[in-house]
C-alpha cells in the first residue's frame, strides 16, 4: 500500500503543479492589464483580458500541432526510434484555435469592441478592412489545419499553420508604422521559433512517457536546436523591443508602462526557463541516468506555458511606438 502511494504522489504532484500553471497563465491575460496599466496613465482598449485570453489560446493552439510535426521529424534522425508516436493533438488544437480565431474575429467585426449580442457583428465588414481579412484568415486556417489533421496526409497541416503565423506578424504591425514589414519580418521569426520550442519540448516529453531507450538521445537532439531557437528568439525580441522603444527610453518605460512592465516580466519568465534548459542539458550529460533531465525540461514546459500567456497579453496592451 505505501509502495503504491509512494507512486502515486509524484504523479499527483506534476497534476497539481499542471493545474496551478494553467490557472495561472488564464489569469494573466485576465487581471494582467489592470495590473501593469496601474499607474501608467494610459488606457486600455475594452475587453483586453479577454482579448488576451483568446490570443492566449491561439498561440498555444498552434504551438501543439508545430510541435509535433517538429519533433516527430527530428525523432526520424535517430536511430531506433520507434515510428509510433503518442496519439495526436493536433485535431483538438486546430478546433480549440478555431473557436478562439473566431472570437476574435468577432471582435474586430464590431470595429474592435467586445460585441454584447450576435447583431451588433457585421461579418461582411470583416472584408472591408486590413485586420478584418488577416482575421478570416486564421479562421479559415485553423479550420483548414483541423482538416488536415484528421486526414491521411497530416503533415500538410503545416501550411494552414504557417498562415496563421505570417497572419499574426501581419496583425501586429499595421501599415501606419514605420517600416511594418521590418516588423512583421522580425515577428514571424520570433512567433515562428518560439512556437517550435514550446510545442517540441510538450512532444519530446510526451514521446518520452512510453519510455523508449531512445529518450534521452531525441532529448539531447532536441536541445541542441532549442538553442538555436533561444538565439533566434533573443535576437529578434531584443531588434522587436528596440524599435518600440528607443534606448534610451528602455529603461523608464519597463517600469512606466504597462507593455514595458509585462515584457520585463516575460523577460525573467524566458531567463528562468533558460535556466531550466540549461540544467536539463547539464543532466543529459552528466547525470548517471539521462533521462532525470525531464524533471527541468517538465518544469521548463510549464513555465514556457507562462511565457505564451505574457506574449499574449503583450499583444493587447497599448504599445509606446515613439518615432
């Protein structure tokens, strides 16, 4: 009996620590705003947090399928890797991604307020404007992707994908700013790495629970092109950060304005995940048993969960473009 509880604790308190990084990445976006707004002096659109909720749920609707086609790639480079994988999410993020683009569709249709009732949404309006039609976009991309997952060939769900990518770095540069294609350049790179290092890491481990002795290889192979995407990432979140906010500005507004604090925020929740995966590679290549470095990397996985959250709530704050 106390060999069968002491099995079941250590599952019981990956669940909680699951249970407690999920409320904590919906509240984010919820109470998020009002928190980093404090004080500021600026306002926020209406129907931010939920705004940030639903682009919480979009990101990590894409990072699942990406990252299972990623990491179901590298594992053909390694010898002995069984080819049965876990059972797809991929149907199940496109339909999540699906009903959040399409909320957020419905806010852009009612002139980017949060709509009280199905009439005041004028779906037709949605091809009159630049946001409308990037917005249709990732609708019908998402549904195009569920299709794809489900079919014979779920591979190509990599273009529906790839649209909802380029869609977003659209979306968040508009053309009346300075240069917008440099941005969305920089956004696409950024949006595009970090989705293929959080939804890698969740299918590295998900592979790992049927315990192949191929593990701690995929692992290993894996944080050698995290650390490629981390640069990547780096870069373009520091080019990205600098063109919104000047030098010599930088620091006054992380701390005066509400998009400063919250990417301050995001920056420690990146460091601290940094931390975790350099821990897991120091595992894999010292520790007796290289697959203990899954204990850092679970750890890393929930705290990546964080991270989306924050960028999320990045998108829907106000934004100090000082030209």
């Amino acid at each position: 009996m106390d060999d069968e509880g002491a099995l079941r604790r250590p599952g019981a308190g990956r669940a909680v620590a699951v249970l407690v990084l999920a409320v904590l990445a919906a509240l984010i976006p919820l109470l998020g705003p009002s928190a980093s707004l404090h004080g500021t002096g600026e306002a926020a659109a209406p129907g931010t947090g939920g705004i940030a909720l639903l682009r919480t749920v979009v990101f990590a609707a894409l990072c699942v399928p990406v990252g299972e086609l990623f990491v179901n790639r590298l594992a053909r480079a390694v010898p002995g890797t069984p080819g049965e994988a876990p059972r797809s999410w991929a149907p199940y993020a496109a339909g999540v991604g699906f009903v959040a683009t399409l909320g957020l569709a419905s806010v852009v249709a009612t002139g980017n307020l949060v709509p009280s009732s199905l009439s005041e949404i004028d779906v037709g309006g949605l091809y009159a404007s630049r946001d409308g039609k990037l917005a249709l976009v990732e609708v019908n991309a998402f549904l195009v992707a569920g299709l794809c997952a489900l079919s014979g060939r779920p591979a190509t769900v990599v273009w529906p994908l790839a649209a909802v990518v380029v869609a977003e770095a659209l979306r968040a540069h508009p053309t009346t700013e300075h240069d917008p294609l440099i941005g969305s350049g920089l956004t696409l790179v950024h949006l595009a790495c970090a989705t293929l290092w959080a939804g890698g890491l969740l299918h590295v481990l998900r592979r790992l629970r049927h315990d192949t002795p191929t593990g701690a290889a995929l692992l290993g192979l894996y944080a050698r092109v995290a650390a490629v995407l981390l640069a990547a990432i780096t870069a373009t979140g520091v080019w990205s950060s600098l063109r919104r906010m000047p030098p010599d500005t930088v620091l006054e507004q992380l701390t005066t304005t509400a998009y400063g604090r919250v990417l301050l925020a995001k920056v420690l929740l990146v460091a601290a995940v940094a931390a975790l995966a350099l821990w897991a590679r120091i595992r894999l290549r010292r520790a007796a048993d290289p697959l203990t470095a899954c204990s850092p990397a679970r750890a890393e996985v929930m705290v990546l969960g964080v991270v989306v959250a924050a960028s999320a709530l990045l998108t829907a704050l106000p934004v100090p473009i000082r030209w």
